[in-house]
C-alpha cells in the first residue's frame, strides 16, 4: 500500500515537471521570437536612418560614383520611395533604381548627374547593384556614346545581336538588355532577341529590356538629345510584343540613363514626372527673376517705365524675350508624358530660333547679368 | 495521513519556487523592455538629428537659388535675386508651400546677411506652426551673391557673407 502511494507520488512528480519545464520553455521561444523580430525591426530602422542620409549625401555629389557597404539584406522601390523590410519607405525625389536592390557583395553603387535644360534643374541619382548585368547589344547605334555615359563599376556585356542567344546566365539576379535605335538605320527590337535557357527560366520579372530610340542626337554625344524609350519585359522565353510598351520620352543623357536603370515603366513614369515637376518649379524661379532684371535695366523713353539701371546693359530686351520663352515652357510641361521636343529647343534652340543658351551668351558677352 | 500533509507541503514549496522563479523572470523583462525602450528613443532622436542635415542639405543644393554663371554652381552660394524670387513664390499660396514639403518638412529657413549689413533677412519657409515637442537647429555658413551690383554707383555684382538658419520640428 506504502509503495503504491510512493509510485504515485513519482509519477506525478514527473508529470509536474514536465508541465513546468513546458511552460517555462514555451515562455523563453515566445520571448527569443519576439526579441527576433524587434531586433529585425530595429536593425531596418537603422538601416533606412543611415541609407537615407548616405543617399541625400551622395544626390548633392554629381559625376562622383560612391560604393557603399549595405548589411545582408534586400532594398525595395517604387513609386513611394526606397524600403528596407517592413520599413515605411523614404523618398528621394529624382532617384532612379531598379526595383529591387541586393548584393552578394554587400556593394550598392551610387552617383549622381546634373541635369541641365539649360539651367540646372536637379542632380539625377542613380542606384544599382554590381549583381544586375547590363547587355549592351553591340550593333546598336551610339553604343561608344553610351559606355561614355555609363560608370565603370556596373557590369556590363557588349553582345552581338545573333549572339545574344549564346549569352548564358552567370548568377546575376536581374539582367537588363539594352537597344539603340535611330531613325534611317536597321533598328532591333528586344522583342527579336532569342535569350539563353539559362536567361529564359529566370522569373520574368528580372528580366527587361529597354529600347532607346534617339529622335535628335546632341552634339558632344549622341544620348545627349532628346527620343523616346519603350520598357520591356519578359515573358517566358521571349520579350512580348503585346502588350506593346508605350514610347516614354527622355531629354538628355541623364534621363535617358534614369529610364536604363528603372526596370519598371511606372518608376519610370513618377519619377521623371517628379523631374519635370522640379524642372516647372526652376523655371518658375528663373522666370521671376529674368523679369525682375528686365524691371532694373529697361530703358523706356517714358521716364516713368525706365529702370533704376537703365542704360548699364544694351541688351535688357533679352530678359524679356528669355522671361516669355520660360514661361511658354510651363505649357510644354503640362503635358508631362507629351513630346519633349519642345522643352529641348526652348533650351538649346536647333536652327535660327532662338533659344535661352544663346541668349544667356549674347548677356555674357555684353557683360549684363545672366539668365543661369 | 502525515505522508499525504508532506506531500502537499513539497507541492506547493514547488509551486512557490515556480512563482517567484516566474516574477523573477517578468521583472528581468521589464527592465529589459525599459532598457530597450530608451534604447529606441535614443535612435529615434539620432534619426531626427540626421533628419536634420537631410532637410539643411537639401535646402543648400535646392538649383532654384544656387549661385550659377554659365550654369557652373557655386557651392554654398545663395543668389540674393532668386533667394527673392522663392520667396515671393513660396509666400504666394498654400499650396506653393506644399510642393516644398517633402523636401522641407516641418521646417523654418532663413536666410541672413552677416556682412555688409547684418539686417537684411529671408524667411524662405515656415512650418513651425503646430505643437513641436523637439527643435534641432542648424546654422550653415554662406554666400550671398548680388549678380547685379549697383550699376548706378559703380557697384560690381559682389559676394557677401551670411548663414543660412534651419530649424527641424517634430
């Protein structure tokens, strides 16, 4: 009876550690789980804290390419901005990027360009990833002029058009093909490349193309005029035509450069629309001020109309004709999506109109104030 | 009956271990949650102070008021002209204010002339108008450029000195 009561009491001394050793064990994985998370969260928040003040840095740096460490993890963006995990994104304005940015390296590659028009309307940035291969297709026209324009640390393959089809997959989690295309000339378009069974089964996603199509070269450099571009991706073993891309303009190689490293249209869309937003703010500033100056140097024959400078700069007509040519510019710039041809001659003029660079020299060389 | 009185005894020695094993842990908890927490106030407050720099950065390359000739900006310039021009612009409406925000947050900048004549002053932006619990102050030195000078005294255009006043709410 005495040992009965005794085989009881073990059991159910067992039974209650058991019990007990559970509890306790549930109690340390809920907490370490939770402690995971936050650390997660917390480490995002740095992250972001510190890439967006590295990033707003480097955007005020123009032509310099910085090379940054990043911690094992994955930066997202989009419309809204860049995110990094379940972080709420931060915006960078005029900041161009695939849509997601990793690295085996732990490198992200970073610069930025001065856009000009001809004033200088915003620094451009570019964001990617030594891990995102760029194929350049080498017949493509200007394609010296666009390795100008293209930083050394970015991998890039200059392939032939019959030889993209030999192009194999080498681990890069995005690849992005490239055609030059210009009026007059045998033009490819990705939709004729035939890509590697390596290339054809990545997700199609992470493979685009982009098709650059130069309406007018610029003058140091072909890519430094103004076209269009129509953004590829795609679709199973090929780039789909249907549905066909809609042609998005570009004015000059830093924008064209914006649409190279923007695998999706709609980045593309906001942020060039954010572009040309600041570019109607500039302008806003530049108009102001070229009227006031026209206010200071005119010289009326009416005593009352004359400003208090009148007489010191011959040519105060300028400032009038450059504040009216701004101030046709909003009226290009409404239509955000439109032609850009108009924006391009307004700055640079392309014959015997005339044009605010042509006008900001005609002010140099009569030493009155400049426009820009 | 002696035996069973023992057993309920040990039990609840048991349970009482457990119990004070299990405070013991809450407590720990809690101090460290306390920890943590001003762990993240303190990131969140260096977060703001980047913010900061962000906002005076941003500001100091805004191309609206860069010093340019032939389109060559001068770092650290501010030209008087468009200084004038942005602020008559920003002042104009709400809604000219707003296209500044995300750039500028909750901000106030000023523009001040040092030298030659300390008075002269810009209030380019003020959002300070609500119940800010923390102001972090920034002050940059900087040039004014005057691009027209005074023509009628024999006055070249000609730089001055200022400093450029941020102040980030939150």
């Amino acid at each position: 009876m005495h040992s009965k009561k005794g085989v009881i009491e073990l059991q159910f001394n067992w039974i209650f550690i058991l019990v007990a050793g559970a509890l306790i064990l549930i109690f340390f994985v809920v907490i370490v789980q939770r402690q995971e998370k936050v650390s997660e969260n917390k480490r995002d928040v740095d992250i972001r804290g510190k890439l967006s003040t590295i990033l707003t840095s480097a955007k005020q740096s123009t032509g310099t390419m910085f090379v940054i460490k990043i911690p094992d993890t994955e930066i997202k963006f989009d419309c809204s901005g860049y995110s990094v995990g379940g972080t709420a994104p931060f915006q960078l304005d005029e900041s161009f990027s695939p849509s997601r940015l990793k690295s085996s390296q732990q490198n992200l590659l970073i610069w930025a360009m001065d856009w000009s028009l001809p004033y200088k309307v915003a620094n451009l940035q570019y964001i990617t990833s030594p891990d995102i291969k760029y194929v350049v297709i080498a017949e493509s026209q200007a394609v010296n002029d666009l390795k100008k324009i293209l930083p050394q640390n970015i991998t890039v393959a200059m392939v032939q058009h019959d030889q993209v089809q030999n192009l194999e997959s080498t681990n890069n989690y995005m690849i992005r093909f490239i055609i030059i295309t210009r009026e007059g000339l045998p033009t490819y378009t990705p939709v004729t490349l035939t890509l590697h069974p390596s290339i054809s089964r990545m997700k199609d996603d992470d493979v685009s193309a982009i098709q650059i199509m130069i309406d007018e070269p610029g003058t140091d450099n072909e890519l430094d005029g103004h076209g269009r571009v129509a953004l590829f991706r795609k679709g199973g073993s090929s780039f789909s035509a249907t549905p066909s891309p809609v042609n998005k303009p570009y004015i000059k190689k830093e924008l064209l450069l914006g649409a190279i490293f923007s695998d999706r249209e709609e980045t593309y869309d906001c942020v060039s629309k954010r572009a040309f937003e600041q570019y109607a703010l500039t302008s806003e500033i530049y108009q102001r001020r070229t009227g006031a100056l026209f206010d200071l140097y005119q010289d009326n024959v009416d005593p009352m109309n004359r400003g208090p400078y009148a007489g010191f700069c011959d040519s105060f007509v300028i400032y009038s004709q450059a504040s009216d040519l701004i101030d046709g510019l909003n009226v290009f710039l409404d239509n955000i999506l439109g032609n850009k041809q108009d924006i391009y001659n307004t700055a640079y003029g392309s014959g015997i109109g005339e044009n605010l660079r042509k006008m900001n020299k005609d002010l140099l060389r009569r030493s009155c104030p400049l426009i820009y | 009956m002696i035996m069973k009185r023992k057993a309920q005894i040990r039990m609840s020695e048991s349970i009482a271990i457990l119990f004070v094993f299990f405070i013991l842990v809450v407590f720990g908890f809690i101090f460290y949650s306390k920890i943590e927490a001003r762990n993240f106030e303190l990131q969140k407050g260096q977060v703001q102070d980047l913010r900061a720099v962000e906002v005076a950065q941003t500001f100091s390359f805004l191309p609206e008021i860069q010093c340019t000739k032939e389109n060559v900006a001068t770092s650290n310039c501010f030209d008087i002209m468009k200084l004038e021009a942005l602020q008559e612009y920003i002042g104009e409406s709400l809604q000219n204010e707003d296209k500044y925000y995300d750039k500028l947050l909750r901000s106030s900048i000023v523009v001040k002339e040092i030298y030659p004549s300390p008075g002269n002053s810009w209030t380019i932006y003020n959002k300070s108008n609500f119940a800010w619990t923390r102001k972090i102050a920034t002050q940059i030195p900087i040039s004014l450029f005057n691009a027209t000078g005074d023509p009628s005294s024999g006055e070249p255009s000609r730089y001055y000195f200022g400093a450029l006043e941020v102040e980030v709410y939150s």
